[in-house]
C-alpha cells in the first residue's frame, strides 16, 4: 500500500496532539478546595482573555482524547488529569433514586445544575463505556446503564427521540438565577446531533445483551433517515413545534456531530444497507464543498470551527466500509489544512496548542473570532491521533466482533 502518510508526517500530527493535550491540562481547574468547578477544562478563550466552561459533553470528549495521549506518552500529569476530570463527570450523574425521572441522567454543568442536554449526557455515558472497556471498571458500566435505561424511560418523546433539554426533578430551581429558555419548546427540537446517541445504544445492547437498546438505535436510524436527512445528503434539525426543518444550528453540517458514527452503528447492529449508503451520501455532498488545498466552503456547510477534524476522523473510519476509495490522500489534505488553525506561542499556555475558531452571535447577528474554542481542539487530538496510525477507539462506530 501506497505510503501516503510518511513517517515525518506521522510525527508531526502526533507531535500537534501532544501540544493540544497540554492545553487542556494547563489550564484544567485543578482547584484542591473540590469546589463544583473542580477538574474542569476551559471550552474557550476570547481575543480578550476570556476564559468560560461548557457542558459536560465537551469535558467527556476531552477526557478520553487525552487518556488517548497519555496512552503514548505516558506523563503522569496527563493521567492525573483524566483522572480529576473523571470525578468531575461522576459527580455530575444523579443517583437519587427518589426521583425516578432524573435517577441517572447527568446535570448539565455542575451537581447544582438544574436541567441537562440530553445529548451531552448520553456522551458522558458514552465515554464512561469508553473507561469500562478501557480498565474493566465495572463502576463505568453500571453508569452508563443507568443512563442508558433513563434515557428509554424519561429522557425520550413519545416517538423514541431524545429529548433537546430537559428540567431534572430533585435539583432545585432558584428564581432569578440562569435557567434555559422555554422548555416545552427546547424539549421539542429534535437535533441531528442526537443522532450521535446511537453508538451508545449499539454498545450499551452488545455489553448487556438486552436487546432494548439494539431496537431503539435501529428505530432512531430509521426515524432520522425519514426526518433528519435532506434529498441532497446533509443532516438538519426539526423544531417541530414550530413545524421548521433547516440548520438552526451552524455548526452541525460539517461537523455532524456524530451523526455519520450513529448511522454507521445503526448499519453494525442492522446491517441494514441504508443506514451506510446515508453516510456515503452525506460524504459526497461535503466533498463537493472542498476545495483543493483542503478548505471547506463554510457559507455553504455552515462550519465555525471543528468540522474539519470531525470529518477527517470520519473518512478514517470509512476505509473499514468502503474498499474502493483510499481516503488516506484526503484526510491528510484536510489536516495539513486544518493544523493553521492551531495556536504556534510556547509562551501563552492560555492559547498555546489550541484550535482556533468563530462563533456566531444570535444577538448582534455576526460572527465572532478567531478565538481558542474546546470544540475543534478536542476533535483535532482524535483525527490527529488517528491519521499518525494510531488505533484509536474513540469517535468511532459500534462494531461487531469488537
């Protein structure tokens, strides 16, 4: 085989991996007072210097990347810091079982948090599956399952959907203090990043044998195909109180957000060829929208950052299903590319080895930026990671046998 991604190459992407863990583990909250932020990596740093948190999805998909690196570097202080971020996300999952309707679900962004983005808890209970099979902790499994029979019996709609948001019985409401906005209306949004719950399902049904969650993740497939999908490939969302179907979200075109990973899960478990021939559809609309030099036409995938290292990682997984297209020549063009975004200053650990990106302002109508964002920079680890050769079991679809 052609050696498309020689081994100078391969060094340099690993090389850019290791510089974006160490972004993430300077400037983890790494508090000894155990306060709620404890253990938390920052989501992203303005022009100015400003520093924010995101939800637990984020802090999940980053914790496994950077377990990824400490698996080949082996420095102590990477180990150390998957191992505060664990308790962190741990601390986030609600195991009151007087309150059936939140009894597993995780809290959005603190214990104190009183709602959770459905689709950011099943990531954590994702990676959490991720840690089980990874140290045979049997305490993963038991969470992730108790995230998993939650989200069947309260965090879903009557049609087997995630939920978009939900409020968490047990976690009290303050008046006057941050909540999310209208939440008979969040509830009914139904977003093409839950498709990204399917692997979950998949893995969750092969570890348990319950065959529940094998039929929920074929029924999310197929209800995605028929509502989440357009004629020309891409994936959408639906508001469907509002009866509205179209990107609502500007970065989930590009960057799918898992969408393609669920699908090819749902094939594993089905094999049901349409769940793989989507995928290989919604690939040929984005190649259409690439450039040469590796630049995506962001006007028209609606990209502000990480999308590139979302589709990189997923044309990797593709040489597993597609035995006629070598997509080694292509990720490589889109990671070359990618890598100008990556913050070259050594002397500001605050932006240093992190993945630029914009941002678009509801409120003043306009993009925002470049600034440093968790988004793009834990999904460049992972692409990176895989493109030097690297088995990465991470961002990838359920497979049979595995």
């Amino acid at each position: 085989m052609e050696n498309i991604i020689d081994e100078k190459t391969k060094h340099r992407y690993q090389n850019a991996a290791f510089v974006t863990a160490d972004w993430y583990v300077h400037n983890q909250n790494r508090s000894k007072k155990y306060d709620a932020n404890t253990g938390r990596y920052l989501w992203q740093v303005t022009e100015k210097g400003q520093r924010s948190y995101d939800g637990c999805w984020h802090q999940a998909l980053a914790t496994v990347a950077l377990n990824e690196v400490y698996k080949l570097n082996r420095k102590p202080i990477i180990q150390e810091s998957v191992e505060l971020s664990l308790a962190y996300l741990r601390g986030l999952q609600i195991l009151d079982a007087h309150f059936p309707e939140s009894f597993g679900a995780f809290s959005e962004l603190t214990p104190m948090t009183p709602w959770s983005d459905v689709r950011d808890g099943a990531t954590v209970a994702w990676a959490f599956l991720y840690f089980f099979r990874q140290t045979g902790d049997v305490e993963y499994l038991r969470r992730a399952r108790l995230f998993g029979n939650w989200l069947l019996d309260y965090g879903s709609d009557k049609d087997g959907w995630p939920y978009g948001y939900i409020y968490l019985p047990g976690i009290m409401k303050v008046e006057g203090y941050h909540t999310i906005w209208g939440n008979e209306e969040k509830k009914q949004l139904l977003l093409n990043c839950q498709i990204g719950v399917i692997p979950l399902y998949a893995e969750l049904g092969n570890i348990t044998g319950q065959a529940k969650f094998w039929e929920r993740a074929d029924h999310m497939a197929s209800y995605a195909l028929k509502n989440l999908i357009t004629p020309e490939g891409y994936f959408i969302s639906w508001d469907k109180k509002k009866n509205n179907k179209g990107h609502m979200d500007a970065v989930h075109v590009l960057n799918d957000d898992f969408s393609s990973i669920g699908l090819l899960s749902a094939y594993e478990v089905t094999g049901k060829k349409k769940y793989l021939e989507a995928v290989h559809k919604y690939i040929s609309y984005i190649r259409k929208n690439l450039a040469e030099d590796g630049t995506f036409d962001i006007e028209v995938l609606k990209d502000l950052g990480g999308g590139e290292a979302v589709f990189g990682s997923l044309l990797w997984e593709m040489q597993a299903y597609d035995s006629t297209t070598d997509y080694r020549s292509l990720v490589k063009t889109i990671l070359d590319k990618f890598l100008e975004k990556q913050v070259q200053d050594p002397d500001n650990k605050l932006t240093n080895g992190g993945f630029q990106e914009f941002q678009f302002d509801s409120y003043e109508g306009k993009l925002k930026g470049p600034f440093v964002c968790g988004r793009g920079t834990n999904y460049a680890i992972v692409a990176l990671l895989k493109a030097s050769g690297v088995s990465v079991p991470w961002l990838t679809p359920w497979k049979r046998g595995k």
